[in-house]
C-alpha cells in the first residue's frame, strides 16, 4: 500500500509507517502507536492512521524487527486487542532499568 486517499487528504503508506515506528523506537524501551501516526499526520487528524499504524506494527513483528506488548509483556502479533505498545527486540526487559543512577553530590 503506497497512500491512498480519503477525503481529500494523501495517506502515508505502510513503508512510512513501518520508518516512523522503527526511528521513534531507536533507543527507547517502548513507544505508544499514537506517536508514530502524530509523526506522519499532516493535519491533526491523527487518529485516522492509528489501523495504517497497526497493520505496520503487525508486519514488522512478524518479520521479527519490532515487539508488540501488552501491559508489559509481548503478545502474538497475529492476535491482540485493547491497548498496546510497541518496541524493538531487546529493548524492554532486564537491564534497561538498571542503567538509571542516582545523582551523585
């Protein structure tokens, strides 16, 4: 799917989405799917790429570059619903909270 249009307005397609989600990604445990469709609206009308968002999610973890969660834990791609976010293999789990330190005076 390359854009299509709806209601006037050009769609991004699948590959601007699977971009956007992987860029905001990069070094981040997780990122919400309203982030990536924010980064691709052209208007503030964002809400209408959240399923492009979607599908790009889904196929990206099923290519194994991106991890979908589910109140914290990774889901089958081919089968969730409600609230999730999104990250990259490796990024959410152990280790990432122990590289926070403590200001030292």
């Amino acid at each position: 799917m390359n854009g299509a249009e709806s209601n006037g307005a050009e769609f991004p397609g699948e590959d601007a989405a699977e971009a956007a989600i992987l860029r905001l990604s990069e070094g981040r445990r997780s990122i919400d799917p309203s982030e990536p469709a924010r980064a691709l609206a052209t208007d503030a009308d964002w809400q209408r790429l959240l399923p492009l968002v979607r599908r790009a999610a889904i196929r990206l973890a099923l290519a194994g570059r991106l991890v979908i969660y589910r109140k914290g834990k990774p889901v089958d791609p081919a089968d969730f619903r409600g609230v999730y976010r999104l990250g990259l293999p490796g990024a959410q789990g152990a280790g990432n909270s122990a590289e926070v330190r403590p200001v030292q005076e």
